[in-house]
C-alpha cells in the first residue's frame, strides 16, 4: 500500500493529515511520500536481487533534487535523458559512474556534457549517434561504454503514446539490424574510442503484466548469444522501465511477479543487469492537492472548477488516463474502505472536475462520483507521483505548483511554489 489513507474522515500522508499541508503550504500542491519511494525501491531491489541490478532510476518520471537524493541514498544509479537531467543528478549528489543515458537525438553539448562528467553507460540509439558519440569521445580523449538499444517488436498493449519497443516507434534499432550495428563498428576505428558492450530496450510504460518483458528478453538473449558467438564481448543488458502503478487502488504492482518471469531468463549468462524503473516507483507516491474555487452548474452537469489543471498534470487530457479523485477531508460518511472505478458511493452526485486552463482537455475527470463538495473544498488527484510535476508547465502563465516532501510526521518544502517574477525572469535582461 502507499502511504495515503483516511483516518476519522481525513487524509493522510504518511502522519500528517493533508489538508493542514495544503493550508499550510497553499495549493495546488504536489505532495510526495518519502516512506512510499523508499519501499517501492526496495521491493524492487530485493525482488531481483538474485542477478544484482544497477537500478537506474528514470529521472524524467519526477525530477525533483530531494526526491533523487533520497533515491540514491537508497543506492539508486539514475537513468537520464538530456543534459538538464544529468545536471539535476548532479546536485542532486549522485554518482554519474551510476548513469546510463538514453534519448534519441543527444546533442554535441549534451554528449561533451556527459562524456566530462564520465557516465556509466550510453544507451546509443542510431547507428549515426554512435558514430558522433566516437568522434566525440576521440575528441574529448574519454573513452566512453556503451549499449545499443535495440527494439525488439512487442507489443505491451498500453497507451500507444507509450509504446516504444515496437518496431513502428522512434526508439532503438531493429533487432535484425542490431548485429550489422555491432560488426561495422568493430571493424570501424570508432570502436578505439567507445566500448560497444551492452545491449539495452526500453519496451514501454504501464506494462502491467510479464509476458511483454519475457518475449523481449528472449530475443534479446538469443542476440546476445549471437554477437558472442561472432565474437562481440557483451557485458550488460540493461531492460529498461515500465513496470506499471496501479492508478486504482494504489497498491504497487508485485515486483516479485515480474522477478519470478524475468530472472530466470537473465541468470547465469555473465551479465551485468540494469533496470530502469520510473513510474513503479514514484506513481503511488505523490499526490497532486488542488482547491475547488467554484461550483458551476452547466447545461446537463456540474463542473468543479479547479486552480489546478492540465498545466501541472497533463495524463488525461494526454493519454486519457484515469486518477482516482477524492476530498481531502470527506468526513466519516465518505470514506469508501478502499478505492475502486466502478463503486458509485452512496451519497455522491456525478460532476467534472476541471482545471482553470483554456483548453476543453483540460480535465481530471469526467461524469466522476464525488461527495457533495463546496467551493474552498480540498480534493487529492492520487497517483500523482510520475509523470505530474515533471511534465507540468506554465501555460496561461500560472505559476507552477510546490512540492512537499513528507516523512513520517515532518513535511519539507522541497520546491517553492512558482511566482509571476519566475513567469518572466528569462524574459528580461535579454539585452535588445
Ligand atoms: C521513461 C523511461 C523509463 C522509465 O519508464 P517507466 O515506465 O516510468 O518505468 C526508463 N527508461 C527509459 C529509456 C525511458 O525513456
């Protein structure tokens, strides 16, 4: 379970109720569970640790410094994809020896940024990164490791936004190309300068079940085996994210299930192991706080008008994904024993609930049964935790959101709400 539940018709996090929060630190707010992100790692630590992972956590999925801090004090290495990400790692006080870093179109900057600052692995998706990846690194004079991130065709079955292991997306090289990838640069002087070592996929996000990891991995063994046996020294495989959160109850999904299909395909083959999980452990971990400010009855519906929207957490309107809402303080008669889809509660009225945005996506939930709810009412957006702030932006000029920190019963501001002056400080001082 997460750290989120009501106790005498409140919620909480953790040991404090989250409606003294958000009037203490004001909304909307993003509020994150120290103890969550700690045992979602560690379950997935211990769940694999028969083939002793590097887990990179994936940067992108919540970026906060104190959240990557906490991360590493776990022991978490850190999965990146641009420069910017690499420089939070930094502050955040991570080891960049911990990072690999994916992303198909690295810049010259990004590249001399990371080759300076001597990562652990670059996830090369193109035969032409490759190659500049080695002039660079000639260049530079550091030596770089790398894996080919290849594409093994499955398919996860989630959001076709979030596919990218299939062979139409983007991302990596085909599998059958991957071996032509391997000889040429041996053969080329490119290879002087980075170590083609590894093999890297990333199949997806919210992969809620095992077999899209199993049809992956068994092709990418059978590579490896080949490239091996063409005389390649293959060192890693890194498989990437995607283990899913469960955006209804708020239970993580079982890390050991996933443990049970993927280790025996990846023990005893001499191999260092890295993961990159993201969203499985940050998902069930944040929730995003936001006030209702007015009550409008529409033509065949009820709005809750919001000051939070699509700017600070984009997944519905994106993918149309559903977050279980709920009020921060329901009392006694509103609190449902666990949380479900389809439950209507006695004593709700349907309405949506939308932000202040001028764009008609801008919802968190359409036709939703909630209690009956005032202006000046808190409400939590739950499974806030990836993909929220990361993704949030200032559209229509709205300041973005805190983010508060909670372990145990101390909360910590960990970023200050946004200001106008932070609206506009890049604007200035521009010269003419
Ligand atoms: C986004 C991403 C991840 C994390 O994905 P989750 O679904 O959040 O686990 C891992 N690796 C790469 C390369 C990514 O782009």
């Amino acid at each position: 379970m997460d750290r989120f539940d009501y106790r005498e018709g409140r919620l909480y996090c953790e040991d404090l109720a989250a409606a003294d929060l958000a009037r203490r630190f004001g909304t909307p707010l993003y509020l994150y569970s120290a103890g969550t992100l700690r045992r979602h790692y560690r379950k997935l630590a211990s769940a694999f640790s028969a083939v002793e992972p590097l887990i990179c956590y994936s940067v992108k999925v919540c970026s906060n410094i104190h959240i990557l801090r906490l991360l590493k004090d776990e022991g978490s290495g850190f999965d990146i994809v641009s420069g910017g990400e690499l420089h939070r790692v930094l502050e955040a006080g991570g080891d960049p020896a911990q990072c690999c870093y994916a992303g198909v179109a690295k810049t010259d900057d990004e590249i001399r940024f990371a080759l300076d600052a001597g990562i652990l692995l670059w996830n090369v998706e193109s035969e032409a990164e490759l190659e500049n990846l080695a002039r660079l690194a000639r260049e530079t004079g550091r030596p770089a490791r790398a894996a080919l991130r290849v594409n093994p065709d499955v398919d996860p079955k989630t959001h076709r936004y979030i596919t990218t292991g299939k062979r139409e997306t983007k991302f990596g090289v085909d599998l059958e190309r991957a071996e032509r990838v391997f000889g040429d640069f041996a053969a080329s002087s490119g290879s002087k300068h980075v170590a083609l070592t590894g093999v890297q996929a990333h199949i997806g996000s919210q992969i809620t079940t095992v077999e899209p990891y199993v049809q992956a991995l068994e092709k990418i063994v059978a590579l490896i085996d080949r490239l091996r046996a063409a005389g390649h020294e293959i060192t890693t495989l890194d498989f990437g994210g995607g283990f899913g959160a469960d955006y209804e109850s708020g239970e993580a999904l079982e890390a050991r299930a996933f443990a049970a299909a993927i280790v025996p395909i990846l023990e005893g083959r001499r191999l260092k192991i890295i993961m990159e999980p993201g969203r499985f452990i940050a998902g069930n971990a944040g929730i995003l706080i936001t006030q209702v400010q007015y009550v409008k009855a529409g033509g065949d519906r009820t709005f809750l008008l919001c000051d939070s929207g699509m700017h600070h957490l984009i997944r519905p309107a994106l993918y149309g994904s559903y977050h279980h809402i709920w009020p921060l303080e329901p009392g006694e008669d509103f609190v449902p024993e666990q949380r479900t889809r389809d439950e209507v509660f006695p004593g709700t009225e349907a309405v949506d609930v939308v932000g202040p945005i001028c764009e008609s996506a801008d919802f968190f939930a359409k036709d939703r049964h909630l209690p009956p709810t005032a202006r000046g009412d808190y409400l939590a957006v739950f499974c806030a935790g990836a993909y929220g702030m990361s993704m949030a932006s200032e559209y229509n000029s709205f300041p973005r959101p805190a983010e508060v920190l909670v372990d145990g019963s101390q909360a910590r501001l960990i970023r200050r709400r946004g200001t106008y002056d932070d609206l506009v400080a890049p604007e200035r001082d521009v010269g003419d």
